[in-house]
C-alpha cells in the first residue's frame, strides 16, 4: 500500500518540494489550495492619509486611498478605505515614522490607532 503511494520514494527532509512539483503544486501535481488575502473595511485617520498620499511611493497604497470615502469625526476625519489586508499592512509600514518617537503627540495617536485597528481585524479575519 505504501509503495501505491509512493511513500517509500521520499525524501527524508520534508521541508523540500522534489524538483518535479510546480509551485503551487503538491508532489503528485494536485493544485494547492492559496488563501486568498481577503478584502478589509477600515478607517485610516486624515493625518495618515495625508501622509501616504504624498509619501506612497506606488499605487498599490494611493489608488485605494484616492477611491475611499471620507468620514468626519469631530474636528478630525478619517479615510474608508476598502483594500487588501496586506495593502494595510503595507499603508502602515509607511506611516511607521508618524508612530516614531520624534514624531507628534497626534502622529503618534493616529498611527497607534491604525494599527490597533489592523491587528484587530487581522485577528478576525
């Protein structure tokens, strides 16, 4: 029965695809299942969205800003923005000097809230 399967032929390192396996793709040329990265709702604060339109250095972070809906809050406002969760994750990594210790009492806040808002939804999703 082991022989059917193969399971005599592999090799002892299992972290290893055997060369004849596509990316993808398993050993016996089955389609791997690929989570997709889901889409997510958040809100960036204004003062992070002020700073990724001008300091984004591709699209994939300032189309989605520029499609989003703006909301406002008080004196403040925020940004919907629908977008990839890894997008989000990139929009953070950027604004990641306004969450620094130099910055500003506000850059700092918004950036801390961005990111509580990420990881709560990373957490969920």
């Amino acid at each position: 029965m082991l022989d059917d399967a193969g399971a005599r032929e592999m090799p002892d390192d299992l972290s290893e695809l055997p060369d004849d396996a596509a990316p993808g793709e398993d050993a016996d040329g089955v389609q791997a299942l690929v989570v997709p990265d889901p889409l997510v709702v958040l809100d960036v604060p204004g003062l992070l969205a002020e700073h990724l339109r001008t300091a984004a250095p591709d699209t994939a972070v300032r189309d989605p800003l520029a499609a989003g809906h703006t909301i406002r809050r008080g004196q403040d406002y925020s940004v919907r923005v629908t977008a990839a969760l890894s997008v989000h994750r990139a929009a953070l990594d950027l604004c990641r000097e306004l969450g620094a210790e130099g910055a500003s009492p506000a850059g700092r806040k918004a950036y801390r809230v961005y990111a509580d808002r990420l990881a709560t939804t990373s957490t969920t999703a």
